[in-house]
C-alpha cells in the first residue's frame, strides 16, 4: 500500500511543519481555487468592472523580508490578532501571486460591498475588520454557491440562513442580498462571539461550524492528557493556534487567510495590483413592490441596462419578484426610484403576459432541466387539479359507501328473511 507521506499534496492544499516537526496539510479556501478566467469573465461582465486605466498593473510581485510582513500588520489597526507565520505567509503569497487579477476584482467590488458590511458590522457593535469575511467566503460574488451548497457573499447554509432569518425559496434567495445576509451574518458572528469570546475561534468556527472547535479543543486536550479534568478549559487551551492540529484541514487555512485578507487590501500597492473600477452606482435606495414584477419590466421602461439590474438584485433568483405574496423592495440607482413611481402602472402593464407567465428553466443536480410556469400560475393551476382531484376522490368514496351500504342493507334483509324462514318451520315441526 501507497505510504500517506508518499501521497502527492492537491494543487489546493500545502503542507507545514510545527515546532515539533509535525506535517500538517493544510486546505485553501474554496473561494480561492476558483477558476481565474471564468470568474473574472462572469465578473467584470456582471458587475460592470473594468480596468483602471490610471493605473497600470506589473505582473512582478516583490519579495519581502519577514520582518517587513510582522511591521505591516502591525499597523493595521485591529482589535483581533492578526499573527504572522508560515502559513499565513503562503496565502499572502497565493493573493499576491496566482490570485492577483481577483485581487484587482475584489478591491473593485470592495467599493460597493464594503459599505454594507461596514454598517452592519457596526450596527451589532463588532470589529470592523470582519468586513473581509466574505473575501474567504465567496470572493465578493453575491452568488457564489460551495460544493456544500452555501450560498452568497457570507455561504449561508440553507438552514442556518433561515434560522437568522433570510427567506429561501424558488424565486428568493435572501443569503443572496448583499443587506439583508451581512446583517444577519452579523447576528451569527455575535453569537458565536457569545460562545468562544476569541475572534480567532470566532472566524474558524464560521467556517466549521461551533461543533468542530469544541471537538478540536477535547481532542488538544486529550493529547495533553487532560481528557478527564473536570477543571475548567483555560484561555491558552481554546487559543486557535493551540488546536490548529486538530481542526478540519480547510479551517486550519481559514484565519491565515482571514490575516492575509487583510494584509493584501490593504497593502495590494505594495505588490503593483492595481484596483478595477466599478460602474455600480454609488448610490442607491429601493421602492417597495406589492405587485409581482419582473426585472426586465423594470429595465425596459426606464430604460436600466438589465444586468446592472440583476447586479443590484442578485437574491431574485429568476429575475421576478413575488410581490403579490409580501412586499419586496427592488434596489435601483437613486435617481431613478422617482422615475419608478411615476411609472408603476406602465412597468407593470409591460410585457407582463409574456414575462409573468413565460417557463422557467432550472437545472437539477443531473443536469436535466425541468420547467415550471411562474409561482402564482403554477399554484392557480395546482389548486385546480387537486379540486378535480379531491372531487374524484370524494365521488369515488361515496360510491364506494353506497354500495357498500347497498351491500349490507341486502345482507341484513337476506338474514331476516332467512330467520323468518327457520322460524315457520320451527313452529310447523312444534305444531306436529
């Protein structure tokens, strides 16, 4: 049999050596081993990115000293740890080498997500520097979806979405609005922040789950021969470094990712990545629907390029918002949410026949795609058939109760009749 040692490393996944002489193989973050051109192609042609033709970007990365790293992070103002090590070192080297042009991309998009994740960060009283969460996560694609299924800039999980919140269903899929997920990831951060009190186990835990961590900790203190302590867990025991060994391989890489995260926004100058420019409006607001509407609707009448639309409205996941179900509220550019209200009854009267009612495609796991009309029709003709099918049912279990009625009354009478019959003769035979 193949030794493990001799098992040839992913090209996802490095090893590192402890101070004991320990190999630990360590994962990248799925989102960055995405593939560069085809992420950057759906980018720039969803987000409206472009270059910056100010500032000309060099494909050399300079080389720094170790102690050119430890000074730079120290001045990044932090109230959490932001170590350095050789595992932090080799993801500041895969953001500033092999995963530079997304770099450009994020620092592009930073510009309109940053915002948001700042004021929900805020809202809930915790450090800022959480802003670069969805980095890791999703590299700031709004509909970014992991082999496991989380999904948007933050990677809810669908249960754990809905349990802060956020509604998922056909048509909506709030973990991706780029709102109404930072808030209820904020909410989440909080709570675990309640349960570990150390951003770093905070961080991992996002990533794992709280489950692991507290699995990772037994297991540290275990090697440590503290399995049956009944004394309390110490800070130095729940410290993220002391149970890195015993973390998922993926997790192990998650905070040295977080720390470069934060290294290479700040100092991409630095390492010559210039920023992309984006053409998202800096400024928003929304109009609430209790219509249903489609996005298109909306583009053709005030004349907004569709994918701009999308781009400010990834959580509609067919482009048609359910208002007849509950309010929505549709993001547009600021000056144009006058311009809706004046013509609401005009985008709702546009095409509507053929955009409400047209088949939505959606592709399942084996690729087969299946259809569906919209939610309202599908549900109109839904409750049509199963009346027709309730009143089959009810036509045919009362039939089946006549008869069966039918069938008792005519066994009751055959009964009568036979007793009378046994009767006669009785009496006849007494009579002789």
């Amino acid at each position: 049999m193949e030794n493990d040692d001799d098992v040839p490393l992913g090209e996802d996944e490095f090893a590192v050596t402890d101070n004991e002489g320990n190999e630990e193989v360590v994962e990248f973050p799925e989102a960055m081993t995405y593939d560069l051109d085809s992420l950057l192609n759906l980018y720039m042609s969803k987000t409206y990115l472009s270059g910056d033709n100010d500032c000309q970007m060099k494909n050399e990365n300079p080389v720094f000293a170790k102690e050119v790293y430890v000074e730079r992070l120290s001045r990044i103002p932090s109230v959490m740890e932001l170590a350095y090590n050789d595992v932090v070192q080799k993801f500041i080297d895969r953001y500033s080498g092999r995963l530079r042009y997304s770099v450009s991309y994020m620092l592009g998009a930073a510009n309109f997500y940053m915002p948001i994740f700042e004021e929900a960060l805020e809202a809930y009283k915790l450090p800022l520097e959480l802003k670069y969460l969805p980095i890791i996560e999703s590299a700031l694609n709004p509909k970014a979806v992991s082999r496991a299924g989380a999904t948007g800039l933050w990677q809810f999980m669908l249960a754990t979405g809905k349990q802060y919140g956020l509604e998922v269903n056909s048509l909506v899929d709030e973990r991706r609005d780029p709102v109404k997920s930072s808030y209820a990831a904020a909410r989440y951060l909080k709570a675990l922040y309640r349960i570990f009190g150390d951003w770093n186990l905070v961080i991992a835990a996002y990533n794992c789950g709280p489950e692991n961590i507290n699995k990772a900790i037994r297991r540290a203190r275990a090697a440590a021969g503290h399995a049956q302590d009944d004394t309390p867990i110490t800070a130095a025991e729940k410290d993220y470094w002391h149970i890195y060994p015993y973390l998922p391989a993926e997790t192990r890489g998650y905070v040295p990712a977080f720390i470069a995260a934060n290294y290479i926004m700040t100092y991409y100058c630095d390492h010559n990545i210039c920023p992309m420019t984006t053409r998202l409006p800096a400024q928003t607001d929304t109009v609430i629907v209790n219509r249903n509407v489609h996005l298109e609707q909306v583009a053709g009448v005030l004349g907004l390029d569709i994918d701009m639309l999308r781009s400010l409205n990834p959580e509609f996941r067919h482009d048609i918002v359910p208002g007849l179900t509950k309010p929505y509220a549709i993001r547009l550019p600021l000056a144009d949410t006058g311009r809706f209200i004046d013509n609401e009854d005009s985008i709702y009267a546009y095409r509507a026949d053929e955009l409400l009612n047209k088949r939505i495609e959606v592709t399942i796991n084996d690729d087969v795609p299946t259809y569906s009309k919209k939610k309202t029709t599908v549900r109109k003709r839904t409750n049509t058939r199963a009346r027709r099918n309730t009143r089959a049912t009810r036509s045919k279990k009362t039939s089946t109760k006549r008869s069966t009625a039918k069938r008792k009354t005519t066994a009751k009478k055959t009964v009568r009749s036979k007793a009378k019959t046994t009767t006669k003769k009785k009496t006849t035979r007494r009579r002789k």
